[in-house]
C-alpha cells in the first residue's frame, strides 16, 4: 500500500505488432490482475498516425484506472535489428503518456530487476522457478507477452 491506498500500476510489453499491457492493484504479497489485454497496432496507418493512435491509447488507460506507476519490460534482444527501433518509438509514447497525464512514475525493467524487485534473486530464470504465480489469478494460462506486462507491473506494486 503506498500511504494507506492501493496504488494502480500499468505493466506494458512493446513489440514491433502489438502491445500487451496489465493494470495491477493489491501489494506484491497479494497482487490484483484488473485488466489484461494484447492490442495490435492499427493496420494501415502512418508511422505517425500509429504512434499517435498508441499514444491516445495509454492516456485512455491511464485516466480509466487512474494509473500511478507504468512500467515496461525493457528489450533484450538484439538492438541492431528495425524491430528494436519500432519497439522504442511505441516505448517513448508511453513515456510522452505517462508525462501528459501526470503519472507519478515512468520506467522500463529488465527481467532480472523484476525478480529482484519481486523478492527474488536477480536472474531472470527465477521468474519461472522460484515465483509463487498462483498469486495472480490465471497466470499459468496467459500468454508470453502478458506474462511479461503483469510480471513488470506486479514489480511496481508496494
């Protein structure tokens, strides 16, 4: 609890396609998964008329469910590659989001600083065998990508 509130928190995974994000309530001992969804980018659309579509869409989510904290799950892949350049330019409309809308706090996490800040040793395997996912209702079944946003947004809760 941050001063006696739940706090939301908004994890987001980028990719070059689409974008997966999950609104997290509750504390890291007992997290909340509120919503959970994966939205491909538009079909059609400029470069900046995408980006500006992705951006509406976070500030949406930001005044919806009152976010106070986002946090991405960072690249770790190659960076030489075009979709590294895609990913960053959607990431830096979140950060443009999360500023227009006052959000408390912006970040992006590498898996193994989310297990560390899960209480977990800093390796990014931890997240798959030493985390109690159960915590979080249906977990086992999402996909890779939600995964990693309630991963990245459970890192953020108090």
């Amino acid at each position: 609890m941050d001063g006696g509130k739940t706090v939301s928190v908004l994890g987001i995974r980028c990719s070059n396609s689409d974008y997966t994000f999950a609104v997290m309530t509750g504390t890291k001992e007992s997290p909340r998964l509120v919503d959970n969804k994966t939205l491909p980018y538009p079909k059609g659309f400029s470069k900046p008329e995408s980006l500006n579509w992705l951006l509406k869409e976070i500030e949406g989510l930001i005044a919806k469910y009152s976010i106070e904290k986002i946090v991405m799950n960072r690249f770790e892949g190659n960076r030489r590659v075009k979709t590294y350049e895609d990913r960053l330019e959607h990431e830096a409309m979140i950060y443009l989001a999360a500023f227009n809308q006052r959000v408390k706090s912006s970040s992006k996490k590498v898996k193994s600083s989310i297990a560390k800040d899960l209480g977990l040793k800093g390796r990014a395997h931890y997240l798959n065998t030493s985390l109690d996912t159960s915590l979080v209702k249906d977990f086992d079944h999402k996909s890779p990508k939600s995964k990693d946003a309630i991963l990245a947004g459970w890192s953020e809760l108090t």
